[in-house]
C-alpha cells in the first residue's frame, strides 16, 4: 500500500514498490543495533540473515514467486539483536511435500533412472566478506531408506564476497527402483573465515539444510517424457526475437522457455495427466532413449551436433523413441525488417534466428525426410470440434509417403507472402498449408507441428493441450486417434520441396556468440546422469578420459549404457570423426593448451612427445655449439690482423 499522487492510498506490486519497503525496513533494523557493535555485527550477509530467517510465508504463491515471504521487522529484529556471526544455507529446509511452496519440485517425486534434479541454495556468510570451504558438503540420511538418494554437490569453494552457492544434484540410485515412500535427512557444510580485528583464531560455523523428498516406483517409460532444455538459447546473449508476431509490446523472447517459466501451465497440465516430464540441460548424447517415450521438442533456436543428428535418428528407428516436435515462424526477409536500433547500447539490433531455427531443426530431421517451410501462417482452425488459434506458425515442406497431414487454409504474413495476401484479398480463396504430421518410423513415432504458441503461457489465444495430450499417446504408448489417423489425411504421395527452396541461415551472424553447439565441444554437463557427467555420451568415444564422478564404474566403450542384451536389431551408429585442420602438430601441440586427446593418441604420446623433446633439445644445443665456435673463429682471425699492423 501505498499513497496516491492526489489523495487517498493506492495499491501496487512488484520489486519497484517492494524494493524500497525492504530499504526502509534495513535503515530501522540498522538504527536500532547500539553504534559500537554495528561493524561488529552489521554486514550484507548478516542483515540477509535477519531479514530471511524472519519473513513470514505467504499461503499460496510458490518459492519462486515469494522467496522467504513477507517481510517482518519485528521478527527480524529479535534475531540481529542476539546475532552472533555465523554462516546459513537459504533456504535452510527443503520440503518436497510441501505444496505449493516447493512447486515445482512438489509436483513430481524422484524416481530411480531420471535425470538428476537440481535445487541451488545460497550460502550467507556473516563472519566475514570471505569465507572457505573447510571440507565438501556432506549427506546424513535420517533412516535406512535414506542411503537410496544419492547427492553430488557443486559449491563456491571460496565465499566472496559475503555469499556462495551450494547446489544439489540428487539422484535415486538403481536398487530404489521399486521403493515408494519419503526419505529424510540433512546436508551439512563447515565454513570458515579468517579471524576478525583482535581474534587470533579463525571464524568456523556449520550450515544444515533439512531435506524431505517424496520417492515413487521408475513410472512405465510411456509415461516419462524427456524435455529439451539444451537448445534453447537463453535470453539475453542476442536479439531472439518473439514467437507470436502479433504481439507488438513484446519484442524478445525473453520469458526463459522452460517447463517452470512460460510452459508451467503446460507443465502442470502433464502432470495432470499422469506423465513424468524430466528436463535435458546436455545434447542428445547424454540421455539413454530406452528409458523414455517421447523426446519433446518446443520453440528451440540453437544448432546440433552431428553426433546428436544421428543418435537421435538411431534412437526413434531402432530403439523406439517417440519425437514431438512444436516448431515457430521462421523467414528471413521478415527478421531484416524487424531490424531496430537500441538506445541503450547505441547499436542496430537484428534478430540472429527466427521464432525458432528452423534450417538447424530441418537438418535433425532431414533423415526421417521432414523439413519446415518458411511461411509465417495465421488463422483459426478446428479439429474434432476443438478450436485453436495458429499464431505465427511455418508450414510443413516435406513430409513422407504413408505419413498423415493435417492442412488448413491460412494466410501467409511473411514478406514474401505480401503479394500472394493481397491477391487473396482481392477474391482469389486460400490455399490450404500443411501444419501437423504423424508418422510411424522403424520402432518409434515422429509428429511435428509448427507452432508453439498454443503451449506458451506468454501470449497464448487459445491451448492446443487436447492436441498435445494426443500427440503423447501417439508417440509414447502408439494410440492412434481416429480422426488425427484418418484415411482422408493418410499421404499417398510424398510432400516434396527442392533443397534450395528450404529456408536457409543467416550469412551475416556469427553464430558461435550465442549457440552452446556451434564451435563448442561435445560434453554431457552436471545435469545429466552421473555416469556420464564430462563425458560425450553414450556411446560415444571419449574425448580423454572418462571423468567419472567417485563411486562410478569406468563406461563400457564397446557395448555401450544403451544397449540391450539379446537384441539383434539393434545397430548402433559410429560417430567417430576426424576434425579439419586435425593435423599432427596441431594434435600434439594442443596438448599445451590442456586439450584432452583421444586415448589412442595419448598412449603414442608417451614417446612421441619425449622424441620430439629430445630432438628439438639436440638441434638447439647444436646450434648454440656453431654460433659459439664462429665467433672463435672471428676473434682470432681479428686478433692475427692487429699484429700485422
């Protein structure tokens, strides 16, 4: 509450109004500690403390929406005015039962098989602007059933300045795959900070957070949805522009695409209906197909490796992985005139991809014979009796012979579908545009469609859940509707569009400035299963050596965590290639930049390398041996000239 500019009071929220209530709230909470002990006490860690650990929870809103709560100056002040330095772990208790606070944790319990589930915690260090690590975290199980989770940490080694961060990467472990009940326990972690002015001993403190977890049965994999967050290109390393044109007030596509942000709705919506959605933060190397349904890819804008382009085609074919892909607009005429220049950073701002990358997706699913087009439709559309809006959409280009395609007359607003608009609008009727296709491919299922709007909470006109939900039991469990699989869609000839007539990339963006593919390496990251944690995959021949995390066996590079005893169908793709520009030198020479080299180098490393030393020390000391015995020469050759003189 607040007061209006003309009489009475008014309401508002957000970190505008809230930031300086909080302000007002430190200036008491300051004025109140006696001035001699204020440096003694007082610091930004400390202060955070107090005003924390005193905030009163709101009913309802979740941890993302109201941290601690609402702030209370009485209680803050009861724990500064017995403050004693220390160090805390916000928030000091983590309850996965408790719902709504702990959504979205709260609505899907671990499972043994998923991929890790992250939780990041803020270490406040009140002893001092540093502080250190005294030795890694550490996980007490409260009962027998308890040693079924496994936990790796990631923290801040050193606490600089006043604050670190400890995050959780919790797993079930195998033998837990029938278990169904709550573990409990606590995480510790022991901080210490040099001793303040007139201590002679160092500061330690030890920080507890209470952990509560739900655990059920591994869910049948029809029901276990794999999300991809890997390639989504996050907000704000470039112009990514807005998936629904039509929204002129919201030019970025800033609102994080994640299952948590925007596709919350769509989140819950899942969970609703009895599916398990687990996120991909690792290209698709890192995930085991065999334990999933569908593969679900939304609004996605980066590039792929090719290592990923054909697991994933060796993945639906051969080991039965279904594919849903939500594609965005994509025209590169249209990015041009969305060009716009920022008063801020005094630049000319251009969009580096179009709703979503629709060449990158194109060549993933190149080897099923799908492409996107490069139309930007609009319209209305029903199937079944269920309405939904099209709202910057692309058309299907190519598409298979058996498969089934769903068309619907919509118009074009492109720059290159100016034209054919305004004959549209001059009486001629519209042409009907492919948006959504079904097909059955080897062992999996693929269906693509080219919008996502209709699963975005940002700017959504009307869901397309029903469609989704359809999708899923067509590609997880082989439900096949009878009006999506009808005869009248069923293809008897091939959808067909010449390679040069496919939308292209952009020739003046460097891609690398915002791409995790494009001139990165191929790595499977901290969010993804603990065997292959800085590793390149399943599958995959290591770059170096397995960076196996304590407690791991070493992967089997032969059979591979993919495979399946007693399958003769099953063939695996070999992806070991040669790098341009991989030349001797340049192998032997990285090894001075700390590259990791494959291991049948790094064996022949173990006497090329001391060869090459040594040789190079021989011509070397060669070569010092003739400069110096030339400038003997030259000295006595001078000294017989002066005696002649």
């Amino acid at each position: 509450m607040g007061s209006k500019i003309s009489t009475g009071c008014k309401q508002l929220s957000g970190t505008s109004v809230a930031s300086p209530v909080v302000a007002g709230v430190v200036c008491l909470l300051v004025s109140i500690i006696p001035e001699n002990r204020r440096k003694e006490i007082l610091n930004p860690a400390s202060m955070k403390q107090a005003l924390v650990e005193g905030a009163a929870k709101l009913v309802g809103p979740n941890m993302y929406e109201q941290g601690a709560g609402r702030v209370d100056l009485l209680e803050s002040f009861e724990i500064l005015k017995s403050y004693q330095p220390r160090a805390s772990i916000f928030p000091s208790i983590l309850d996965y039962t408790n719902c709504p606070y702990t959504w979205p944790f709260c609505r899907q319990a671990l499972y043994s098989g998923a991929m890790p589930v992250i939780f990041n915690a803020t270490i406040l260090n009140g002893m001092g602007v540093i502080g250190y690590v005294q030795s890694p975290p550490t996980w007490h199980p409260s009962t027998e059933e308890g040693n079924l989770l496994r936990i790796h940490f990631t923290y801040s080694e050193v606490i600089w300045p006043w604050t670190g961060y400890l995050a959780l990467h919790m797993q079930i472990k195998e033998e837990g795959a029938h278990f169904s009940g709550v573990i409990e326990g606590n995480v510790t972690v022991r901080i210490f900070s040099p001793p303040a002015q007139g201590e002679k001993t160092a500061r330690t403190s030890t920080c507890v957070l209470q952990l509560k977890l739900n655990v059920v049965p591994t869910p049948p994999r029809s029901k276990r949805i794999l999300w991809d967050q890997f390639h989504s290109i996050k907000y704000p390393p470039g112009y990514i522009p807005r998936d629904s044109l039509d929204v002129r007030n919201d030019i970025l596509d800033w609102h994080g695409d994640h299952l948590h942000t925007n596709f919350h709705s769509m989140f819950n919506m899942l969970r609703d209906a009895g599916y398990y959605v687990e996120t991909l933060g690792s290209p698709f190397t890192c995930f085991d197909a065999s334990h999933y349904g569908t593969l679900l890819l939304v609004d996605l804008e980066d590039e792929y490796f090719q290592e990923e382009i054909e697991k994933l085609r060796d993945d639906v074919i051969n080991t039965g992985l279904g594919l849903a892909v939500f594609a965005e607009w994509y025209n590169v005429d249209t990015m041009v005139k969305m060009r716009f220049f920022d008063d801020n950073t005094r630049s000319w701002w251009t969009p580096v991809t179009g709703g979503a990358n629709i060449p990158a997706l194109n060549d993933l699913l190149e080897p099923f014979g799908i492409a996107f087009g490069d139309k930007i439709l609009n319209g209305d559309f029903s199937i079944d009796g269920e309405h939904s809006r099209y709202a910057s959409g692309t058309d299907i280009v190519r598409f298979p012979r058996d498969g089934y395609i769903h068309s619907f007359p919509f118009l074009d607003s492109s720059e290159s579908g100016a034209t054919q608009n305004v004959l549209l609008n001059s009486g001629m009727n519209k042409a009907d545009s492919p948006i959504l296709g079904l097909l059955d491919a080897g062992e999996g299922r693929i269906a693509v469609y080219g919008d996502s709007n209709c699963l975005d909470s940002s700017h959504m006109v009307t869901n397309c859940y029903w469609l989704l939900r359809k999708i899923l039991d067509f590609t997880g469990s082989n439900i096949k509707d009878p009006v999506l699989f009808s005869e009248s869609a069923k293809q008897d000839v091939p959808l067909y569009e010449d390679d040069n007539r496919l939308p292209s990339r952009r020739t003046d963006v460097n891609y690398t400035l915002y791409s995790v593919v494009t001139g990165k390496d191929l790595i499977c990251r901290s969010d993804s299963r603990f065997e292959v944690w800085g590793t390149k995959g399943y599958n995959l021949h290591v770059r170096g050596r397995n960076k196996i995390m304590p407690g791991h066996h070493v992967i089997d590079l032969g059979r591979g965590l993919n495979s399946t005893f007693g399958s003769s169908r099953s063939r695996r793709p070999k992806f070991t290639k040669k790098r341009k520009g991989d030349s001797l030198g340049n192998r032997y020479f990285s090894l001075l930049y700390r590259d990791e080299l494959d291991v049948p180098e790094l064996v022949a490393s173990h006497w090329v390398v001391p060869a090459i030393v040594a040789v190079t020390g021989f011509v070397l000391i060669l070569s010092i041996w003739r400069i110096h015995h030339k400038r003997r020469r030259r000295r006595r050759s001078g000294s017989g000239r002066l005696a002649n003189l």
